[in-house]
C-alpha cells in the first residue's frame, strides 16, 4: 500500500480552496459590472421626460398665442394623463411668439415652473438653471438658451428664439 503524504493532501485542499475563492470573486465581479451597465440612469430618463414636457408646453403655448391673437401674456392650462386640470400658470409670450425670458437665470427658473407647473426639483434634487447669451458671430442666427441640469448629470438646453428643446447625448 501507498501511504499518503499528509503535506500533499493540505496543499490540494489549499489549492482547491484558492481556486473556488478565485472563481467565485471573478463571478462577483463580472455580475457587479453587468448590473451597473445594464441598469438605467434614473436622472437621464427624468431629464428626458421633463424635455419632452417642456417641448410639448412650450409647443402649446405658441399655439396657443397665435390663436388669441398674440397677446402680451396667456394662461397655460396643464393636465393630468387622465384630462383633468391641474393648474394654470400665466406665462409671458415674447414678440416672436415663444415664452419669454429675462437674461438670467432666475428667470429660466420661472420658465420651468410655468411649463412644467412642477416646483424645480428632480428626484430630491433641485435643478439648476443656467441661462447663456448669444455666442454666435452677428452673422448667425440667435441661440440665447436656457440649460437645465441637475448638478453634474443629463441636462436639456431651451432655445429662447426657436422653442426647440435639444438633450444632452444627441437625442
């Protein structure tokens, strides 16, 4: 009979214990990565939603001044998905037929609660909004816009003169 080294069989123990742990934190590992890849961006879907929103009220109420006959102001009537109303927000209109905005900040604020009739806040975070002047060469048409941001992550930009709504990320 063959005597076994008992040095031999503690170093395959070892061996296969190293092995398991070894395959086991490879496992752990690929499974974190898949899940934070796969996993949506909440903040980026929010910001996406409340663009098409602001796209949308904004749309409304430039209709909505050209039906009454251009007035200085109108009153931006929201809805619920059911049709019910829910609140009515005075917005400015421009001369060119887009809601108005002051050069400031504060006032792409303002603009954000009247389209959106929703206090300036994103998932517990208060969106920040930047206003930028012109800075195209006289040449070019204007691009005044309001960004819309929460801290470091997706924002949507709001061009004063066109109405048009562009994402962050080409959307």
């Amino acid at each position: 009979m063959k005597s076994r080294n008992p040095n031999d069989s503690s170093l395959s123990r070892i061996m296969i214990n190293l092995s398991v742990i070894v395959v086991f934190a490879a496992l752990m590992t690929g499974g974190i990565i898949y899940v934070y890849e796969k996993e949506p961006d909440i903040e980026a879907e929010m910001m996406h939603n409340y663009a098409r929103q602001f796209t949308s009220s904004a749309t409304n109420a430039h209709w909505q001044w050209q039906a009454q006959g251009r007035p200085e102001m109108i009153m931006l009537v929201h809805y619920d998905e059911n049709g019910r109303e829910v609140g009515r927000r005075p917005v400015r209109m421009a001369h060119f037929g887009w809601p108005k905005v002051e050069p400031s900040s504060a006032s792409c604020l303002q603009l954000w609660e009247q389209l959106l009739n929703i206090p300036t806040r994103v998932d517990g975070f208060r969106v920040l909004a930047d206003y930028y002047a012109n800075d195209n060469n006289e040449s070019e048409p204007l691009n005044t816009r309001c960004r819309y941001r929460v801290s470091t992550g997706p924002y949507f930009d709001y061009s004063i003169y066109t109405g048009r709504v562009i994402q962050s990320g080409g959307d």
